[in-house]
C-alpha cells in the first residue's frame, strides 16, 4: 500500500501531466546502491535528490547516484559564496519529504534546482516517489522539463 507522501507525488505528478509509474520496495531504497540493487539498473542511473542550503537559501541538487556532489562546484554553478548540506528539517522544510524520499519534483514550495550534467548520459534514470521504499522511471529530458532545472557539473 502507498503511503500518504507517495500518493501526494503521484497527485502532484498528475498535475504537471506526468503519469508515472511507481514502484514499491518495502526492503527500501535508501541509498542509491540500495535503489540499484533492487532495480536491476546502473547505480548511476539513481537520482539522488540532495537539498543544499546555498548562502541562505535551499536549492535541490539533483546527481547521479554514483557520484558525490562537489559542494564547491556546486556553489560556483549556483553563484553562491557558501555551500552546505541541509539537515533533516531544513529538507523537510523545504521540499516536504524526508530525506531518502525527496523526490525531484512535486515539492510543498518552489525550489530552485540544479542536475548534475552526468545523469544526462542515461536515457532513463530512477527517482524517489516521496519515501524510502518508492521510485519511479523517467527519462532525462522528462527529468528536466519537470523540474526546470539547470543543468552544471557538480558531481564528482
């Protein structure tokens, strides 16, 4: 059974004219290794959905799953002369979701978005759909349009 985060997605999906498929893994997805594993695809495939304070706002990073993000990188794509992780309530705060779960769209507020140039080398990746246990397929270019992110090289 879905939980209310995932249905919430899926409603705010349908909004941006998005059906998408999601897929439940009650063993969990948390991290990208563990999303991988249980989807059959490339780790880098996974997006991992990062929320970042940059100076004194968030922004949402959007990496491949087998990359790190490169928080100076990060900064100089955002212009920002800091850069840090959130913690788990900013994420909240920002996006509605529990870190693990963050989905890269469908958010409680707007937020700006950055996605790694490398997820850019797949055709589809996978994302989170609102919990720890659920993901969804999509292809980069439906990755962009829906979440008007721009794209920069932050992933190392």
């Amino acid at each position: 059974m879905a939980s209310d985060a995932t249905e919430r997605f899926r409603e705010r999906a349908r909004d941006l004219g998005l059906d998408l498929e999601v897929h439940e893994f009650p063993a969990g997805t948390r991290t990208a290794a563990d999303a991988a594993e249980a989807i059959g695809c490339d780790v880098g495939q996974i997006v991992k959905s990062l929320v970042f304070i940059a100076d004194d706002g968030p922004v949402l990073a959007l990496t491949s799953g087998a990359n790190r993000v490169d928080e100076e990188a990060l900064a100089a794509a955002l212009g920002a002369t800091a850069v840090r992780k959130a913690d788990a309530q900013e994420v909240r705060d920002a996006t509605g979701y529990a870190i693990g779960g963050t989905p890269p769209f469908g958010h409680d507020a707007p937020i700006r978005i950055v996605c790694d140039d490398d997820l850019l080398r797949y055709e589809q990746v996978w994302a989170a759909a609102g919990t720890a246990s659920s993901v969804f397929p999509l292809d980069t270019e439906t990755l962009l349009a829906s979440t008007g992110a721009t794209v920069a090289p932050f992933g190392r």
